[in-house]
C-alpha cells in the first residue's frame, strides 16, 4: 500500500498514544481517519488535539474485548464512508508489572483479552470484510520487543505480545493472495499514557496479583517519558506498510539485537549451551555488583531507584512468596 490520501483508515486504540500518533500521520496525509477507543476521555482530547491541526476523525467508543460492538464499529464504517477500512491499525494495547509467579488469571485475562484477544477480534472482524469487498490494502498491529523474550515482570504480555506476531505471520502468509499486506510493529519505549492502563481493567478482572499503587504508576509515567515520539513511530510504521515489510522494530539495529535474542534461543536447546547462558549470567551479577559497589555513596540509579515504590513487586499480603519478592509499603 503506498497511497494513503482518502483512504479508510480504522485505528484500534486511536485514542492516545501510539494511536494518536497513527491518527495524526494519516490524516496529515489526507487519509479518512477512525479512532475506535475504550476511553472516551481519551477520545474526545484526540478529536480535540486533531482537529486543532485541521484534521477530522469518526471517533467510536469501543471495547474491543467486545465481538459483538466491534461488528458494530464496522458496520458504522462501512455506513460512513460505503466501505470497509483499507488500511486497520490493531494498536490498543494495556499492561501491568509483577513478578511471574504472582500473576493472577484476572492478570492473564485482562492482559492477553486487551493484547491478543483484541488483534484477534480485529482480524476476524474485518479480514471477511475487506476481501468481500475486493480491498488491497494493509493490516498492521503495534506489538512490542516484549514479543521476542520472555519477561520475570510482564508475563502475560509477553506471552500475549509473542503470540500477535505468530498470528500477524500466519496472516501475512495467508493475505498475500488476496493482495492484503501485513506488518507487525515491535517498539521498545513509546511516549504514552500506557502507564495509565488500570483505569480501564474491567471491575470483574480487578484481581491482580501484583502491587499497583499511584507510585507505580509514577515510575512507569517517567519510564515512558523518555519513549519515542508516537508520530516518529507511526512514519515509520507507513514507511513499512509501503514496503509491504512484515516487521519494524524502531531501534538502530534491529538485525544485531534480533541476531543476539536468537542466538540465547539457540543456547536454551542445548546444555552446552545452557551453561554458556549461566557463564553470561554469572559475569553480568558480578558486573553489577561491582558497579552497585563502587556507586554505594551515589543516589541509586536504573530499576533499584524504584526501590521503596513497589514498582514490579507482588501485593503484599501474598502469603506464599518469598518477602524480598513483595512489597509492604
Ligand atoms: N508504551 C510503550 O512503551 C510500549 C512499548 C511497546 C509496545 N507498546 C504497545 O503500543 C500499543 C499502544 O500503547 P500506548 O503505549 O500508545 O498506550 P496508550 O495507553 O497511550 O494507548 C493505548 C490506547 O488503547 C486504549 N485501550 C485500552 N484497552 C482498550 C480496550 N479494551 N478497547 C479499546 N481501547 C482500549 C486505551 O484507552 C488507550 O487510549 C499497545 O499495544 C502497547 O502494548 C507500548
């Protein structure tokens, strides 16, 4: 897909964001925007930043966790604009920090229902759609570096993030026939208010096994204050879609880290292999040690300056783990 000027262009989690940043790149490029988000304050300060820049968007009001109101979305596109989208951006994403084995299934249900089951809900909603109506267009999702590696904090994003770029592939193999192009996005750090997320986690899918506090979520703002600009990352999510490239990891260079995450993959199926990652392992703790060392008069910097937060910690009345892996604040 290399024009975008009066294409439909329907953005899952348009709202804030990556996905305002979607919805801004596009429109600037002339495209008929649609920014589908669960949050309605979210939506209303999109449409109200957009259109200062002169750009009109169809917000809708969406819990993409919801099959039957995403088929609804869709059929207010297609009553809109007499087709369906051309270009579907599955971007909305939520998560939360914990350590693993404190993770609760209201964790996993939230996460990977909002992650994964949200891509899935899109692509089954609007893969029909757009072959039915002959479209040769583009499905793209924002997933995460998460997806490459398992995470001790961030379980279920993970795994959901591993599993959108698995599904994104199989739909990449598969829409090439009908002409329908598919990339996966992967960032690191993004500017954004997905520090936020728990204001939308559903009041049946509450429990949570991790320690979530106004802190917390202090940390995570400045973690992300420091991530890429979302139109940064939305022009170089287009310059893929143009290139039709199933994958772009907005780093310097993605091949080196893809090359050196592969490469601990090929260690885990061998103990050969497995005492090099314990060597690895071995000579990081004692780097670190000697570094926390030498900086023991210094204020503490990187993950221990959240120390006395709870960031990553489970909840504290968890009986059964370990005190250091809990946080009594
Ligand atoms: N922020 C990061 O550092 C980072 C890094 C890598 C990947 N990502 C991914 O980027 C994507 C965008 O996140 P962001 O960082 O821009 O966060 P954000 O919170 O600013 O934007 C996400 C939007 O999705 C909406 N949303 C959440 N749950 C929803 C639901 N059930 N239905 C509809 N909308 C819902 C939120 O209201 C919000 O407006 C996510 O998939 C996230 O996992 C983020």
């Amino acid at each position: 897909m290399k024009e975008f000027k009066g294409k439909v262009v329907f953005i899952a989690g348009g709202g804030s964001g990556a996905g305002l940043g979607q919805a801004e790149l596009f429109g600037s490029l002339g495209s008929r925007v649609v920014i589908a988000d669960i949050r309605k304050d979210h939506l209303a300060d999109a449409v109200r930043k957009l259109s200062a820049k002169g750009i009109d968007v169809l917000p809708i009001q969406l819990d993409l966790t919801d099959r039957k109101a995403y088929a609804v979305a869709a059929d207010l596109v297609e009553i809109k604009f007499g087709t369906p989208p051309e270009l579907v951006i599955l971007t909305a994403g939520v998560n939360t920090f914990g350590p693993a084995e404190a993770t609760t299934f209201e964790d996993f249900d939230w996460v990977m229902g909002v992650c994964l089951g949200g891509v899935i809900n899109g692509l089954v909603t609007f893969v029909p759609r757009m072959i039915k109506a002959g479209i040769r267009g583009h499905i793209a999702a924002v997933s995460s570096m998460g997806a490459f590696m398992g995470g001790p904090g961030c379980a279920p994003y993970s795994a959901a993030k591993a599993a959108v770029n698995n599904l994104m592939e199989s739909y990449y193999q598969s829409l090439k026939d009908y002409g329908i192009g598919v990339t996966v996005q992967c960032p690191g750090n993004i500017n954004s208010n997905i520090w936020d997320a728990v204001a939308t986690r559903p009041a049946h899918l509450q429990n949570t096994g991790y320690n979530v506090s106004d802190k917390t979520k202090a940390v995570l703002k400045s973690i992300h204050s420091e991530g890429i600009n979302p139109v940064e990352l939305a022009m170089q999510l287009k310059i893929a879609i143009e290139n039709e490239q199933f994958l772009t990891i907005p780093m310097d260079n993605p091949e080196q880290m893809l090359r050196s995450l592969y490469e601990t993959y090929i260690n885990y199926s061998t103990p050969e292999g497995m005492k090099r990652i314990a060597e690895a392992q071995k000579a990081q703790q004692e780097m670190a040690r000697k570094m926390a060392e030498e900086n023991a008069d210094k204020a503490p910097v990187g993950f221990e300056s959240y120390e006395g937060t709870g960031y990553g910690k489970a909840r504290g009345d968890i009986d059964w783990l370990p005190e250091g892996k809990k946080f009594r604040g």
